[in-house]
C-alpha cells in the first residue's frame, strides 16, 4: 500500500507520519488488491483556531477505481487520524458485503 501524508498549518513529525502509517497500513489486510493508494491529509483548518475541534484528519484510498473518503475533525489529532481509519474500514466492509451478496445471487 502507498500512503501519501500530507500536512496543513502543522508539522509533520517522524512520530506522526508512523502514527498514520500505522493506522492507515492496518487497512491492507481488508484487502486483496497490493496495489493500493490512500492519500492521508492531517492539520488545522486555520491557524487562528483554538478552541473546539482544532484538527482535522482526511482520507482518501482508491481501490480499482473505487474511491473509499473520510473526513473527521476532533481536539486530538491522533483520536481523529483513528476515527478517519475506523470509517474507511466500514466502507470497506460493505462494499465487499455488497460485492460477496451480488456474487450470491449472480450463482443461482
């Protein structure tokens, strides 16, 4: 899987960009395709924002041809990058439900 991290209003730090890495890599093994890419966008959606959910955490992975997007905002960055990661799992999840179902009724 290659994942591109890119980083607005923020640093992206050796510790984050494996954080993401991490996260984001778990995503392979609900997938048979190796050829896989997510783009990860990580930061602050201005830099005159304090309070409330002050980082943002998106997602994008393309699997032949379909297009898996997540987006969430939260006062922790790495609880965000989490939640973007648990979304893209689920829309994994029923997509191969919806594939596993129609192969089912193709068969009979």
């Amino acid at each position: 899987m290659k994942i591109n991290i890119f980083a607005k209003n923020i640093k992206l730090t050796e510790a984050l960009e494996e954080f993401v890495e991490m996260k984001i890599g778990t995503l392979q093994k609900y997938l048979r395709d190796k050829n896989i890419e997510a783009r990860v966008e990580i930061g602050k959606p201005s830099k005159h924002h304090h309070s409330g959910p002050v980082f943002y955490a998106e997602g994008n992975l393309k699997v032949k041809g379909k297009l898996f997007r997540a987006t969430c905002n939260h006062e922790d960055l790495r609880l965000a990058i989490t939640q973007v990661k648990d979304e893209l799992q689920m829309q994994i999840q029923k997509f191969k439900d919806k594939v596993n179902t129609s192969r089912r009724s193709k068969t009979k």
